[in-house]
C-alpha cells in the first residue's frame, strides 16, 4: 500500500489578469461563488478528501486570503450579540477547516517556481497540488480521485479532461494511454502546444499529485513557456522517465481565472443553493424566456 496523501499544496499567487479590473484590489481566488469564496472551495476539498494541513501560496496584496481563514473577533462577538448562532458558527468553523499555513512567491517565475516554496512543507512525502483558480464541484471531492489512484499505482497524478480541439494551445496537454474507465496511463506531455504540436485533447485541469522526486527535477530544469519555470515541464521528466498517471475526474471544473468561468460557477451554484435555489431558477426561467 502506498502513503495516504496527507498535504496539500494550493497555487495562488497569479495577478488574475485574465478577469480585470475585478482583480485589481482583490484576489481572484477570492472572487465569490454566491456566498463563499473559489479558495474557501477548495480548501473544503481537501478536507472532505481527508487532508488537513494545506500550504497555500500567495504574493504580495493577498493578505486577505490569510484574514478570510483567520478568526475575526469583532465580527464574531457582533453576531453573537445578534443571535445569530447559525451565521457564527459558520464563520468560526471557517478558522477551523484545517492547519492552514501561508507562504509568499515573491517574483511571478511561473507555476513550477512557485512549488518549490512548498519543499520544505512536503518534504520527502507525496503531497496534493491544487490551482487556486480553479474549483471543482462534484460528489467525490476531485482531489481524493487523484489520491485514489495514486494509492493504486505509485506514481505521480495529473487530473485532466478532455477540451475542444481548439482550446489545447491553452493548457498542458498528454500523451495517453487508457488503463480503465476515467483513468490513463501518460507517457509525454507538453506545456501550450503549437499547432501540431499536441498529443491529444487531454488537458491538465488544476489538480495533481507530485512525489519527493520533483524538488530535483524542479530545479534542474529551465525556463520554458512565457520565460517561466513550467511545472508541466518538470511533470514531463517524472512521465517520460516512470509514467504518470492521469485522472479524468468526475467533477464540474470552473475557471475563476475566466470571466465566462466565473459566471458559469455563480449560476451553477447558486441554482443547487439550498436557500436560494429555487427562487434563483425562476428567476432563470423567467429570464431566459425573455432572451
């Protein structure tokens, strides 16, 4: 049996340029899914998945993230005073989702630069990578699909899906062989094909699980797309050398990097809300009768 994945590692330190000027003051991780914000998502995620201590990576300007996982006094002692023992509970119970720690990349060198800030965290054990922009809705936490197989076979995990043939030149994309249904065997992979270039519709879609030898691979590979420091490309050097294994999970991914991503996830929510779900989708139904 191979070790359970006990830590996580969540990417947030990108500038959202993507869904401007929304993201000129605040975090896109912090941009709200009706009432919670993308990163609180994931964070639940990871402990549905069974994963408690999380290291989330951030820059400079995302103090408020580290205050949205922080105790807030003046508003708990507020709602107490109120009476309002549904609405504090759940704002404590925020604090305690798990052992959040934070660090800061402090230049923007690329996704696989900002991993290396988490070695000292992960250590010499396998450990869940999570994009902070990215939040998967679904009954079985994505994470724990790639834990799963990660248990199975021992090596590193990516999660993908397959995407239209004209959006591959945005992601990373795999060579892939399937093993069973929703799992495959990756063998190559590039970051951001040229024309040409791609090996399949297969796309990395935010969510992996790397293995101690990465730290090595990291830092002996170069810059690659956008004069960054690709973790695709350290990832390809695991699959080329020992095969990867590939996940097509079972839930909804929604881009929050994406200003269509960001709607999709806000309807999609918001019409499964338990409060607000059905007003919500008479309210669709009445507007889209008017389209």
């Amino acid at each position: 049996m191979n070790m359970k994945i006990k830590k996580a590692v969540i990417t947030a330190a990108g500038l959202g340029t993507r869904v401007l000027p929304a993201t000129k003051a605040m975090p896109k991780e912090m941009l709200p899914i009706v009432d919670k914000p993308a990163i609180q998502y994931i964070v639940e995620e990871c402990v549905k998945a069974g994963i408690h201590d999380i290291l989330i990576i951030t820059s400079r300007g995302k103090h408020i993230i580290e205050d949205h996982f922080d105790r807030s006094p003046e508003l708990e002692l507020r709602l107490a005073e109120s009476n309002k023992p549904e609405a504090l509970a759940e704002i404590v119970g925020i604090s305690d989702l798990a052992n959040i720690m934070f660090v800061r990349q402090q230049e923007q060198l690329g996704l696989g630069h900002a991993i290396l800030y988490a070695e000292r965290f992960a250590g010499n054990e396998p450990f869940a990578v999570l994009y902070g922009d990215d939040v998967v809705i679904g009954e079985t936490p994505a994470i724990s699909e790639l834990c799963a197989a990660y248990e199975r076979y021992g090596k590193g995990v990516v999660g993908i899906q397959e995407v239209p043939e004209t959006e591959i030149h945005k992601y990373g994309c795999m060579k892939v062989e399937k093993l069973s249904d929703r799992l495959y065997h990756i063998t190559d992979m590039i970051e951001k094909p040229k024309p040409g270039q791609a090996f399949s519709n297969f796309a990395i879609q935010g969510r992996c699980i790397l293995t101690p030898d990465i730290w090595a691979i990291l830092k002996n590979t170069p810059k690659g797309a956008n004069n960054e420091l690709q973790l695709t490309d350290a990832m390809r050097k695991l699959a080329v050398r020992d095969g990867m294994t590939g996940v097509d999970f079972s839930g909804t991914r929604y881009d929050m990097g994406n200003k269509l991503g960001v709607m999709k996830a806000a309807v999609e929510v918001a019409l499964a809300h338990k409060e607000i779900g059905a007003n919500f989708a008479d309210y669709i139904r009445k507007l889209a009768a008017e389209i």
